[in-house]
C-alpha cells in the first residue's frame, strides 16, 4: 500500500482591526488574501490557536484573541478546498453548542471543517469561580465531551434534510433521533438539530501531551497534535501513542501525528548563522525568565538566577504537582535535568518546546524527509506565511524543495477536508 503524502498546515492569519490600520477592514483583508495563497500553495489546512484569557505577560502574542470559528467561517467564504481546524476548548464549552457550530460550519465550508479539542490550562477565571481541575477531571470531562459531541453527529440519518424545488430546506424530524445521554458531566437528551453535514462527523484533532490526553488521543483523535523537538522523542511518543490506540482496537485506523515545525530559512549557510544570531540578539531575556516558568508549569521563580548556570534541582518541577501544560513542563523538565543553562533554556522556550530547524530550504527539507520516512510525521505545521523576511523562502524555497522531492500533495485529494488528508469517510466509535 502506497504511504499518503506528507500533509501541510498554516495558520490562519489575524482578522481583528489594529488602532494604526488604514481601514477597520484591514485584518480580515490581510487574513483572506494569505488564506488564498495557502490554497493556491496546496496546504491541506488552515489551524488556528486559543486561548480563553488575555494573557497578563504578554507571552502568547494575539492567541485568543478573535473567535476561531467566526475567523474561519469568514475564511470559508473566500477559500473552496483549503480544511480549517478550530480549537476548541472542552473545560469550557458544551457539547451540544459546539456539534451546532462545527455542524455549521462543516455546511458553509462545503465539508472542509475539523476540530482540534484541547483542555485548556488558562481561562477558568472567566468561566465560574473555581479553581483551574486537575489534568485528571479535565480529560476525564474531555471523553465524555467527545463521545456526546460524536454520538449527536452520528444518531441523524443522512436523509433527514431535503432541497424543494423553490430552494428551501424541509427536515423531517423523524430522521433527527435522540441520544438521551447522562454522564458525570452532561446531560444531553438530542437530537442535534443541525441535520448530518457534508462529512458525517468533521475532522477530529486533537492536542494533549499528558499521560491522560496522550490516552485521549489515541481513544479518539484523527490527528494529533504534539512537540516532539528531537527525533528520538517523536519516535518514542508514536510508538506510544499507537500502542495506546491498537488497545482501543484502532489498527486500521490509526491516528496521524502532526508537529509544528518552527524554523528560520536561509539562502545559505552563512545568512542561517546570521539570521540565528540576530534573532537571539533580540529576545528580551527578562520575559525570557517568565515565558520559561511558564513552560515549567508556572509555579516557580527565575528573576535571580544567572543566566550560564543551570537550574538548580530544587526549581525544576515534579510533573506530577503540575497543574497546567503538563506536556510541555515535561520537555522542559528534560532539558533542564539535561544540564542545560538558564540562557539556554530561555532561548529554547522562544520555540515553546516545538521542533525548531534553521537552515537552507534543502537542509530544512532533509530534516523533515527524516522524520516522514521515519513514520513519525504525517502532517507539518509550517512557519513563515506572512512574515515579510520569511515567506518568499518558504513558497518558492521550502515548498518547491519538498515537492521535488516528491513528499507532498501535487492538488488537493478528494472533495472534502476529510479526503484531504487521506481519512476514513466515516471514523468509527471507541
């Protein structure tokens, strides 16, 4: 059997108005116009992050700051092949009011919507005045949120809606079923009234890297999102995960594994060696300090530490007392017990635990060959789409150089996002 080619994202761009904007309309024009030339590049799909907080460091840029599901509704309008993935978060949604916009959109987009679930590690202070719940709780809420979220899609009969003649819907209620679903943390008694879209259940994503969401996603996920920043740590987490999902008797049907692949791309050696040493010559190394306790779970302090020391023991943290990104505490759990400086360690956090490659187009490519042959990338996030020094490399560097290598997709496949990426019509139940 003939292995699906390597599949491509970006993010999709900002829409929101800027205070210095010529025009209010500014944002949404910038996010449309990179939104077309993703689709006209071939990439699979357009992801976008949130977070459900404004951020008081500063450390998370303009994540969460517009809706992904109005963005990308936007952006459906202006694309007609391009998947658009929102993430979503299951600590603070409902099951039934997210199946009627993912539904939704999946109907405006002409089947090309997906859903990333996360559990978020942020935001509870604007949704109820209780403390952030353990990892545990909060995967524990996120199954039974997927499971009422996919029955709700699956208990409608394709059928149930009909076009007249005059152009107007008629559904017929009798094709609509209940699930009459109760659980520990929903009550749902169904049926969903958004008739079955275009996909039957749209693209399911997935990003979690602790020992719970790890299970999560081998249980359910399509795609899942990890960082992996070395070969070794992707190759152990893929034999992992898939150990976990053959459990959930998924051996035809194995998730896909998508990195974020953060980089710097050069015309040569000398201009990567120079474009590296300018971007660490501007990090700022004070928010350097907090974006990295950040990263090891937030609880600890680093503004008097040295920066050509490393960490001492007592800072770094157990993962097991980690309340919020146990994932990416983990990474820099290991990099800190790895012996690595302070200004190391920041300078690594730039990349927020990602895998991270500077080099040529051609060297970028071979480390990204590397981990596809390997069986360890299925799907790629790439960098470099709207930024001014990065992105003629990327579409007439990184892209044709994969392409010629044969590794991607020469057109789209299939008429649906789910056909993009190569996926089963229908995902089975776990």
């Amino acid at each position: 059997m003939t292995r699906r080619k390597l599949k491509t994202l970006v993010g999709a761009a900002n829409v929101v108005a800027a205070a210095n904007d010529d025009a209010p309309g500014k944002g949404i024009a910038r996010a449309v116009e990179l939104a077309k030339i993703a689709e006209r590049e071939k990439i699979t799909g357009l992801f976008t992050a949130d977070l459900l907080q404004a951020d008081p460091a500063g450390l998370a840029g303009t994540t969460g700051s517009q809706d992904p599901l109005i963005v990308l509704a936007a952006l459906s309008q202006a694309t007609s092949q391009i998947g658009l993935i929102a993430t979503v978060s299951t600590s603070w949604q409902h099951p039934y009011t997210l199946a009627r916009l993912i539904g939704t959109l999946d109907h405006v987009s002409a089947g090309r919507a997906g859903w990333n679930a996360v559990t978020s590690s942020v935001g509870e202070e604007n949704f109820g005045d209780t403390p952030l719940p353990s990892p545990q709780e909060r995967y524990a809420r996120a199954t039974e949120f997927i499971d009422v979220f996919n029955a709700l899609f699956d208990a409608n009969d394709r059928d149930a809606v009909q076009r007249s003649d005059s152009g107007s819907i008629r559904i017929d209620p009798a094709r609509l079923h209940a699930i009459n679903h109760r659980g520990d943390y929903f009550q749902v008694a169904g049926p969903l009234n958004v008739p079955p879209p275009p996909q039957g259940r749209p693209v399911q994503f997935q990003a979690g890297q602790s020992e719970a969401g790890i299970t999560l996603g081998a249980r359910y996920a399509e795609v899942i999102y990890t960082s992996q920043p070395t070969l070794s740590a992707a190759k152990r987490f893929v034999s992992d995960v898939q150990a976990r999902a053959r459990r959930f008797g998924r051996e035809q049907n194995l998730p896909l594994i998508m990195n974020s692949f953060h980089s710097i791309i050069g015309d040569s050696d000398a201009d990567v060696a120079r474009r590296l040493r300018e971007k660490h010559e501007r990090i700022d190394y004070q928010q350097g300090r907090l974006r990295l306790a950040d990263m090891l779970g937030g609880e600890i302090e680093l503004n008097t530490l040295p920066l050509d020391q490393p960490l001492p023991s007592f800072l770094i943290p157990d993962l097991a007392q980690v309340n919020r990104r146990q994932g990416r505490a983990s990474i820099f759990r290991e990099f800190a017990l790895q012996g690595l400086t302070l200004r190391e360690l920041i300078i690594k956090a730039e990349e927020t635990g990602h895998w991270f490659v500077a080099g040529t187009p051609e060297s970028l490519a071979d480390a990204i060959q590397a981990r596809y042959q390997a069986g360890v990338l299925d799907v790629i996030s790439l960098h470099g789409l709207g930024q001014p020094d990065q992105q003629d490399r990327l579409l007439n560097g990184l892209l044709p150089e994969l392409r010629k290598r044969g590794l991607l997709d020469e057109d789209y496949q299939g008429h649906d996002f789910r056909s993009s990426l190569e996926l089963a019509a229908r995902p089975d139940s776990h």
